[in-house]
C-alpha cells in the first residue's frame, strides 16, 4: 500500500500515479487559471478537493470542494478556477494504455 499526500502545489500539474488502467493527475489551480478546451482519448472523473471551479463540457457548472463529475472521452471541455483549487483528474483507461496513444508534438 501507498500513501499520496494530495495538496496544493506551486507545479501545477503534477502526475501522481499509472498503473497502466488508471492515470491520476493533481491540479493546482490559482484563481483564474483556465484549462482551454481540449479532448481526452480516455474516460475521465474530475475531483474537486479544494476550491471552486467552472467546468464546461456539453453545459456549463460549477464545482467546489466534495464534488465530482464524470465525461466521456473524446468530449471536448475546460475548466476555470474561481479561487485556488485543488483538483484530481483521473483517466480509465490509462493514455497510455492505448496503443494508437502518440505525444502530440510541440509544433
């Protein structure tokens, strides 16, 4: 068994486990950091652990600390926080389970 302290952090993003079926991802989000809408290749659950956020997908609602919502892959969405927020991200499956999975590059 494994313990992970999850607290606000200066990095902001911050991979906190892959077990290969999972990915788990914690966010720090200052007040007004915005996640522009982008897409996932995996199923994904969004924690709320402290704060408040925005979260538009197919409509938009706003999340605080104890909530959680839940998206399809391939639907596009982002994320504004109206204070600092502590966030969990978690995709099933892992991306890089997927064989097709391929970094986007930085061009």
């Amino acid at each position: 068994m494994k313990v992970y302290p999850l607290k606000f952090e200066e990095q902001f993003a911050k991979p906190i486990l892959d077990n290969g079926v999972s990915k788990v991802v914690q966010f720090s989000f200052p007040p007004g950091k915005v996640l522009e809408k982008h897409k996932t290749s995996s199923d994904i659950l969004v924690f709320v652990l402290q704060g408040r956020i925005q979260f538009s997908a197919n409509e938009e609602v706003t999340l605080q600390a104890g909530d959680m919502v839940s998206l399809e892959k391939n639907v596009e969405h982002s994320l504004k926080a109206l204070e600092q927020s502590l966030v969990i991200l978690v995709l099933t499956p892992s991306p890089t389970a997927h064989s097709i999975f391929k970094p986007q590059s930085s061009q």
